[in-house]
C-alpha cells in the first residue's frame, strides 16, 4: 500500500509540475497582440533600412542609357564612405535629384577636347559602357577643371544633351546621396 501511495505521490507531483511548466511558457499575449508586434518589429526594421542605410529613387530620365533607363528604379547605398571612377551614384544638385557616373575625384584635373574625349590628368579616357562622344558644353564649366577636396566630376553615360559636371560643376561629396548597387527595369514589369 505505501508502494502505491508512493507512486501516486510520484504520479500527482509530476503532474503539478507538468501543469507548472505549462503555466511558465504560456505567453501572456494573444495571438494577434504578438502578430501586430511582430508586424511593428518589421516595419521599423524596414524604416530603418531604408531610411538610413538604403534609398531608392527613380531614373529621371535616359541619360544613363542603356545601362539605367528611364523610370528603372534603383536602389542605393547610403553609408559608402569610399567613391571611385566608375561608381554610379545617386546625387541632388540645386534641389534636383540626379544619376550619374563618377569619371574622377578629389585632386584630378578634368578637360574635354576639341574632338570631343573625356581627358583625365592629361590622359584620354577609353570608356568601355560609353557609346557617344563627350562633347563641352560651352558657357557652364570653364575648362580644365581642377577639383578640390571632396569634389566629384559626373557624367552621364549618354553624353550628348545629358545633365551633369559639364552642366552644373563640380558636385561635393556631401551632395551625393549614394552608390547604386542594383537597377530594377521598371518598363519591362
């Protein structure tokens, strides 16, 4: 009788604990107050993302053609602290967003030639994603252009009629917003 006493002692405290266990992991919020927490947590998580690390913006125009079209719309990197030649970069200019691509930087001297060739510290560019001449546009940007500290020249890749460093300057690193990391063809959605 005192075996069976036991086991039902045994029996009924491990079931009080079972009961207690259940008790202990049971959440004191119902299934939608933790669906809305979890949505709140995703949302700032995403606010924070591209608040503050990524941005998009959308090609104004086809002045990077064929690489960026007209309406694509790009994602970039905000927190890119090194620019180099060749980086397309997200920039706003006399309150106007632009898209261009860095041809040099901090210290190098920028000319264009008579015949129309990107002349970087004396030396022509052979630019591989350009397919048109970069012709001077007369009465903007007096020439060569020497750039200072933190002074970008931008160019679009299509060069004939294109708004960029042959139109408004120099643009200050301040001045870009970020690095394209990814186009996304919004004429072909």
């Amino acid at each position: 009788m005192r075996a069976a006493n036991n086991i039902n002692k045994r029996e009924n405290d491990k079931n009080n604990q079972q009961s207690e266990n259940k008790n202990k992991h049971r959440s004191p919020m119902t299934p939608i107050q933790v669906f809305l927490l979890n949505c709140l947590i995703i949302v700032t998580v995403i606010w924070l993302m591209f608040g503050f690390i990524l941005g998009m913006a959308q090609a104004p125009n086809g002045d990077m053609s064929p690489n960026i079209k007209a309406n694509d719309i790009l994602l970039y990197y905000r927190l890119s602290r090194e620019l180099h030649a060749q980086d397309v970069v997200v920039l706003t200019k006399n309150n106007t967003r632009y898209i261009g691509r860095i041809v040099a930087g901090p210290g190098d001297t920028v000319d264009i030639s008579d015949g129309e060739a990107l002349i970087i510290n004396g030396s022509a560019m052979i630019e591989t994603n350009v397919f048109t001449s970069t012709p001077r546009y007369e009465g903007f940007v007096d020439y060569p252009v020497k750039l200072g500290e933190n002074e970008y020249f931008i160019l679009c890749d299509h060069r004939t009629g294109g708004e960029d460093s042959r139109y408004y300057g120099s643009v200050s690193k301040s001045e870009i917003k970020g690095k394209v990391i990814t186009a996304i063809r919004r004429n072909d959605l």
